[in-house]
C-alpha cells in the first residue's frame, strides 16, 4: 500500500472526516498541520496548484483536495 500524507488545519470538519475514514479502513498516514508548520504550507500548495484548501491528500503521488468520502 502507498504512503498517505494529510495536510489539515483545525476545526475541518472535512479533515476530521477523511482522518477517520483512513482510520476506519486501517489505512495509516502522516498529517501536517499546515496553520502550525509553514514548511507543511508550502508542500502543501506545491503538491495541489497553489489551491489554499484541506484536506489535501497525496497518496502515492495522486493528490485529491477536499473530501466527500472514498
């Protein structure tokens, strides 16, 4: 299975979400907080065309914003 990275800020419904969907399926994954970690930012906007929106999802170098279940 492919590594997943999360990039969220708190209080995303949306991030809460798609956690716990990972979670449920017993996928594991690394997340940064992009509000706390400027570097996670600039990744983040790199990775989806500069798009200010999360949850950003990069798994295996597929990148998906937003979240309305798999």
């Amino acid at each position: 299975m492919s590594e997943v990275t999360i990039y969220t800020k708190p209080g995303c419904p949306y991030c809460a979400a798609a956690k716990d969907d990972l979670q449920r399926s017993g996928t594991g994954y690394t997340e940064h907080n992009v509000k706390a970690d400027p570097a996670a930012l600039r990744r983040m906007l790199e990775l989806n065309g500069n798009q200010r929106r999360v949850p950003t999802i990069d798994q295996g170098g597929q990148v998906s914003v937003g979240f309305n279940g798999y």
